[in-house]
C-alpha cells in the first residue's frame, strides 16, 4: 500500500494519532450539526424561516460525508467488505437519500424526499464507529448476554405470572379484561412507567401490585450490575480501537504487534 493510502487509512480509520483524533472531532461535530439540523427542519415554523438555509446546510454536509465515504473505499484493501459492512451501509445512506431526492421528481416528490430525509437520521449510528469507548461497551454488553437473558427471562415470567393472577383477582370490574390487558398492566407497572389507565381496587390486588413495583427497582439495577461488572473486566484487557488494515479486526489490546485475526502487523499507538 503507498505511503500516502497509509497515511490516510490511519486518519480515517485510526483515534490513536493526534491526526485520527482530529478527524474523530471534526467529523463527530460534522454529525451531530447534522442531525439537528434534520430535527429543526421537520418543525414547520422553524423550516418557513430557515429552510433555505437548511438545504444548503443539507448539501454540505452531503458533500463532505461523499467525499469521506470515497476516501474509505480509497484507502482499505478490502473495499467490498467495507462497503457491504454495517458501518459501510450506514455511511452510504447517511449521504444517498439527498441524492435520491433530486433524481425522483413527479407530483409526489415531496412525500418521497420526506421518506428519505428520514432515513438521514442514521447517520447518528455513525457516532459509535469514531468512539473507541463503544468497542468496550458492545463487548462488555456480548459478554453479559447470557446473565442478561436469563434475569429477563426470570423476569418475563414473574410478570406474566403476576399478570394472570391479577386477570382473575382484578376481572373485568378494574379493567382487567383479558391477561393481554392485565400483561400490558404488568409491564407498565415493572418498568416503573406506571401510566395508571388502569389499576387494581382490591386488596390483594394492591399488594401483588406493590410486589411488582419492588421488582422493578432490581429490573433497572441489576442488569446495570451486570454490564457494569463486565465492563470492568474488559476494561483491565485495555481493549483499544486500533485496526488492522488487512481484515478490518477492532478488538486488539493496546500492545498488540500482530493481528489476532490474520496474523498482519497492526499500526503502533500514537
């Protein structure tokens, strides 16, 4: 690979080089303008002052997220990977749909441009591609997935059971017309959300009530434990983002020389 693909890989694709960190800031900047630009628009009495400023803004941002999205399949080996990977998807739509605007006119084209200007609102996913930070968590969260499930599934239980047993105490009188409705009343209540359309009257309605509400509380703190836990483990491994330009691998600790994956030299930390 020629110096200056190398060079640019390590801007685009690296966050350990003042340089790759720079562009991480400005691009992450670059997005977040965006976005709220794609929210300000959609609100009607902002979009009658400013609207043509948000389509220039619009093709500024088209423009600039083009040319990085060029400058990816420039310079990675494996372009088709790139392109046909998750990131590279979300980075073809987070530019395409201003595009597909302009070549689909007809008397229904404001409606199609609105279905596509919706889909801009992907381009937020890019955020955890520039985020060294997200590789720990999505692998702290892939390690506590198994835990997860089961205290979800032990969960899901407790409240279906909860849900029938309100269906026959509560009945139709409450409101409980059915355990779909009654279940509906056990999430609502377990989450802690509590919109109170409907509610037990008895007694031991009201009790079996307050043991969900209790639950709930261990429903948000234990999982947050769990993930917690695990983000701690693989925080020790000190698990960076540095890539291999050869497969793309992520996942190599801070001293790696080699890829674990495919065996080639990995770029030094900055």
């Amino acid at each position: 690979m020629p110096k200056w693909k190398q060079s640019l890989y390590r801007i685009i694709f690296e966050s350990d080089t003042p340089a790759g960190k720079l562009f991480d800031v400005v691009l992450l900047a670059a997005i977040i303008i965006s976005v709220t630009a794609v929210c300000l628009d959609s609100v009607a009495s902002i979009r009658q002052v400013y609207g043509p400023l948000f389509r220039v803004a619009e093709w500024c941002f088209t423009i600039l997220f083009t040319v990085e999205y060029i400058c990816r399949i420039i310079c990675t080996e494996r372009k088709l990977k790139y392109i046909f990977s998750f990131y590279g998807v979300i980075d073809l739509v987070s530019f395409l749909p201003t595009y597909l605007g302009v070549l689909l006119p007809g008397a229904h084209s404001l409606l199609v441009v609105r279905i596509f200007r919706l889909m801009r609102v992907f381009r937020i996913l890019k955020l955890g591609h520039y985020v060294a930070e997200a590789r720990l968590l999505s692998l702290a969260l892939y390690s506590s997935r198994q835990k997860i499930a089961v205290f979800l599934l032990t969960v899901s239980t407790v409240t279906l059971i909860a849900a029938t047993l309100m269906y026959l105490i509560e009945g139709g009188e409450s409101g409980f017309h059915s355990i779909p409705r009654s279940l509906y009343w056990a999430v609502v209540t377990v989450t802690t959300v509590g919109y109170g359309d409907i509610s037990p009257q008895t007694t031991i309605g009201q009790m079996l009530a307050s043991f969900l509400m209790i639950l709930g509380y261990g429903v948000i703190a234990v999982p947050t434990g769990i993930v917690s836990a695990e983000i701690s483990k693989q925080g020790k491994k000190k698990v960076t983002g540095k890539r291999c330009q050869e497969c793309g691998e992520e996942d190599h600790a801070w001293d790696a020389l080699f890829c674990k994956h495919c065996g080639k030299e990995v770029p030094k930390p900055g």
